[in-house]
C-alpha cells in the first residue's frame, strides 16, 4: 500500500513539474478524471472533455493528443502504449 501511495504521489510531482508548476495537483487530477471518451461501435472513440490550456499543456506533457474530432482504435492503442512508454 505504501509503495502504491509513494509511486502516485510521485507520478504526480514529476507531472506538476513538467507542467512547470503552473497548476496543482488537485487541478490536474480533476482533469484527468474529466477526460472522458464514447466508444463508437467498434471503429473508434470521440473525447467528450472541453478542450483547455491544462488540457493542451498535459497533451504536450505527455507527448500525445487525444482532443481530436475522432479517434481511431488504433491510434487509441498507440496512445496507451506511450503512456505505459514503450513505442
């Protein structure tokens, strides 16, 4: 449980700190948990979060987008496979 807690908090700081401090922690994660995709029968996925500036800064962030119109399943997969960092 404490390694758990240790490596979120973690996460966290390294992704307040690539954001250049410019926002808190509870203000990232309330992002994060409001970027929120529709499944479309089995071609691919729409964002149904507001595109913002945290929300742009987080896409630069990370390295990937995700607030385009539409979002094939394979892009999704490549997506998630950056954010586990293997390519």
């Amino acid at each position: 449980h404490f390694l758990i807690c240790f490596l979120a908090l973690l996460s966290y700081r390294v992704l307040e700190k690539k954001l250049d401090y410019q926002y808190t922690c509870e203000e990232i994660l309330d992002t994060l948990r409001g970027m929120n995709f529709a499944g479309i029968q089995e071609q691919g996925f729409v964002p149904l979060y507001k595109r913002l500036k945290i929300t742009d800064d987080l896409h630069e962030a990370c390295g990937f987008r995700t607030d385009y119109q539409f979002i094939t399943k394979s892009q999704m997969k490549t997506i998630q496979k950056k954010s586990k960092g293997k390519e």
